[in-house]
C-alpha cells in the first residue's frame, strides 16, 4: 500500500480484485450513477425546502395598522406566496423561534440518520439500508403536506431529517464502492453537483407551487419512482465479501462484468482466492469503536472529525450571511445555489491534479482569510470575500467525503462516513448561533467563523494523502495504511 510522495500509485501496488473484475468505469457504473444522483434532488429539496416553507413574511395588525407585536390576528401579505407554515399557525412574535426550530430538529434529524443508517449498512448491507432511508424520506415528506398542526408537522420534518441523512451517507459509499480508483474524485464532484442543480431548480418549483404544502408535495411526490429501486439497485460486493456471502458477491460480480464486457470466466476462483487472503487477517464485522481504538486510525479520525464540523460550520454559516441580500427571494436562493455549483465544478480538476491533504490544507487556508478579511470589508467587497468563503468551503465538503470513504476500511468505512456527517450536521446547528454575535459588533460574526477553518488546516496536516490509493477492506489494512504517514498518536 505504499504510494508515492505525490500521492500517485507505486509502481507495485496491491491489485484491487474489484476493479480488476469489473473495471474501474463502464456501462453498469454509469448506469448506478444515474440511479443514485436522481437521489440527490429529492434531498436538496428538502434540506433547503425551509427557505420556501417559512419565508420571511409581512404582515399588519387590524388594532394597529402596523406590523406590532403583539398581534392576536394578522392580516398576511399573500401576494408572493399565498400560504406558509408562518401564516398557517402564526409563527410571528413570540412565536416566531419555532421556525428555527423547525429546520434545528430537520438538522438533528439528519444528524441521526447519518449516524444511524451508516453503521446500519456496514452490518446490514447498503441496498436494503439505502432504500429504507429513501423510504422514509419519501413517506415523511408526502405525509407533512397534510400535517394539521405545527408540531406534528416539525415531527415529520425532523423523519424526512432522517431520511436524508441516511440516503446521503448510504449512496455515497455505494459509488465509491463500485467506481475505479482513477473515477472516484470526479463520481464524488457529480454526487455533490446534482444536489447543487437540485438546490438551482427548487426555487422554480417555489415559484410555481406558492402554497407551502403544494410545495411539500411537489418535492416529495417524486420520490414514489424510488421504490423501483428494489429491483434496480444491486448490494455491493465489496459489502458482501467483508460479509463473507460470496455466492451473492459472484453472482454480482459476473453480473456486472458482463454488462462491462468484461471476462466472467475466473471470477469465482478469484473472489475464493482473496477470501482466503483475508481469512488469513481474520476478517471481522467492524463497528464505530474500529474508528478509534487504534493509535493511528484514532489520530485520523479525531482529525477528520474536526475537518467535518469546521467545513459544515463555515458553509452553513456564510451560506445565512450570503442568504441576507435583499431583493427577490426566487433570484437570491438560484444565485447561492449556483455559488455551491461552480464550487463542485471547480472540485474536479483539482481532485484529478491535487491530493485530498493537499486541497485539505490549502482550502481551509483560503476559507479563513477571506472570513478574516471579510471582518474589515464591506459592500460589494465583503459580499466578494464571503462568497470565496462559500466557494472554498463547497469544494472542502465535497472533497472531505471522498477523503473519508478512501481513508477507512470497506468494514468501517460507512460508519466512519456516517460519523463524520453526523459531526458535520453539528456545525450547521451550531453556525445560525454565531450571526446574533453581530450585536457585540458587526465585525464578531465573521471572526468566529474563520478560527475553525484555519485550525483545520493546521490539524489536516496530520492526515495522511489517499489519492490513488486502493480501497482497503479490514481494519488490520486501515491501520497499517493509517501508520504509512507520520507517527503522532492521540
């Protein structure tokens, strides 16, 4: 497993027997990408649906002619949006932190189920765990429209919360499962981008769908063509291995060969000669505890784990920042989201030219001096630095998942995915906290969100570099290639 400096292959590397099998990107590949990226909308709209659900509205109140609080029966302005959960039961005044806690237990729903689903598909496989996740996120999404009540609406969200953050975490790593080693940087900027094109084209259906629960149901309804996906969706082999099911790892395997052109001959005494190869390092089902409990998996996963939070808290946070210009709304939301695009877009010849550390470091560089910077500027300059702020820290976060998925063991390795998304989760609650410390100055915000990224840079320092390097599959490889970089123990 050793690599060069450069982060590139040795010149002997172990073979993958994967990727030897059914190459590293073909027919079937493309074929899975389609089937997974067609997730990624359904989750856009739904984790970025609270900015249509509960817009910021106006309204007067009858004993003041004036927008006052308190304020027992307003009149609503209904001429951009007709109805909102806002209107719908009155989340102004006193009530007006409900809508934050709205999207606060979305938020912790999806923390949840990223944790949840990824250790449950490292035990259970990733098909059956991948179409539970979308099944919740389908039923919770569709049953909110008709929701009578604040609180059994918020209730649903907090499910749909969960779906999202299993179908994420789930998907991911049946891509880079499947995908060649040479493919899985660019697989990773396309699963992010299609959550991107996703977040351009919900403000579309805002616009046409007015009412927040024809909303609810136009991005929701959908997610019925999912459940084709039980026929359509294969488990991964690399899971079935690890599993020791090497009939269905064949049969699969053959399967998709075939659809590859690839030959199918050999492939049974190929796969049995590698399980013995792995019985020989007594082959064994990992848990979350595999992520620390040796000293440099630890290093790298309390490392990772920062990286995660401080990413996801910059993002979310200047995404609100950002999110504040005035005008109209429908324009705004298409223009952040095109911000994140032109970071996925950008990600892909840096992934193909950069090592994962390399980017690591160098971005979160970048993120934090423009924040630092963007604490003295202001106007169209300040608006300038935030959005490179939002640009770098997009290609962080799309980066950071496939930096994880290559790091850790096929046993491990969607635990260790669903882990750190649950960390990054934890950083966009915490990031809406950090715009009310503009009241002890305007300049306070922007600071609090630079320290984060600029530590990580310094802690991804210790991390060791992935790019072209085989995916492992026991703990005992994840450790060895953990120790290949550096000898700092946590």
């Amino acid at each position: 497993m050793d690599v060069r400096k450069n982060g590139n292959a040795a010149k002997d590397p172990p073979k993958d027997i994967i990727q030897n099998i059914i190459g590293s990107f073909g027919k079937y590949q493309f074929y899975l990408c389609i089937l997974i990226f067609l997730s990624k909308y359904s989750m856009a709209f739904h984790q970025m649906g609270i900015i249509f659900l509960a817009p910021k509205v106006s309204y007067i109140c009858p004993d003041t002619g004036n927008q006052t609080c308190p304020c027992d029966d307003p009149v609503y302005d209904r001429s951009v949006f007709t109805n909102t959960i806002v209107m719908e039961w009155n989340l102004i005044c006193g009530r007006q932190w409900l809508v934050s806690l709205t999207q606060t237990l979305f938020q912790l729903g999806s923390l949840f189920g990223s944790a949840l689903f990824g250790v449950a598909s490292d035990k259970f496989g990733r098909k059956y765990t991948f179409l539970l996740a979308l099944f919740v996120q389908m039923s919770s999404g569709i049953a909110n429209g008709y929701m009578p009540t604040y609180w059994s609406f918020t209730l649903l969200r907090f499910l749909v919360g969960v779906g999202v953050g299993g179908t994420m975490v789930t998907g991911f790593v049946i891509l880079m499962e499947f995908a060649g080693i040479q493919y899985r940087d660019s697989i990773a900027a396309w699963f992010s981008l299609h959550y991107d094109f996703g977040y351009i084209i919900m403000p579309g259906l805002a616009y046409l769908f007015r009412d927040y629960a024809q909303f609810q149901l136009a991005t929701s309804l959908p997610m019925v063509v999912f459940i084709s996906y039980v026929f359509l969706l294969p488990e991964t082999p690399r899971w079935l291995i690890a599993a020791k099911k090497t009939e269905e790892a064949v049969l699969i395997l053959e399967r998709v060969a075939r659809v590859n052109n690839r030959p199918t001959e050999n492939i049974r005494a190929t796969v049995e000669a590698y399980e013995k190869t792995l019985g020989q390092t007594k082959l064994r089902k990992g848990n979350v505890l595999d992520l620390v409990r040796t000293p440099a998996l630890r290093r790298n996963t309390v490392c990772m784990a920062f990286c995660f939070f401080s990413c996801s808290y910059c993002v979310f946070g200047v995404s609100q920042y950002v999110g504040q210009l005035g005008g109209n709304v429908f324009l705004n939301v298409a223009a952040s989201a095109t911000v994140a695009a032109i970071g996925a877009i950008l990600s892909m010849p840096l992934m193909k030219i950069t090592g994962r550390k390399t980017i690591f470091v160098s971005l979160f560089l970048v993120c934090g001096a423009s924040l630092l910077l963007l604490a003295v500027s202001d106007g169209g300059i300040a608006v300038a630095f935030a959005c490179i702020g939002l640009g770098t820290g997009m290609i962080i976060f799309l980066v950071a998942s496939l930096y994880c998925s290559e790091m850790y063991p096929t046993v491990v390795r969607n635990a260790a995915v669903g882990v750190f998304t649950m960390l990054s989760r934890v950083g966009s609650m915490v990031a809406p906290f950090v715009i009310g410390l503009q009241a002890r100055g305007a300049w306070v915000p922007a600071v609090v969100f630079a320290v984060p990224p600029l530590a990580a840079a310094l802690v991804a320092l210790l991390l060791p570099e992935t790019k072209g390097c085989r995916l492992m599959t026991t703990v005992e490889e994840g450790e060895q290639f953990a120790k290949r970089k550096g000898s700092a123990k946590l």
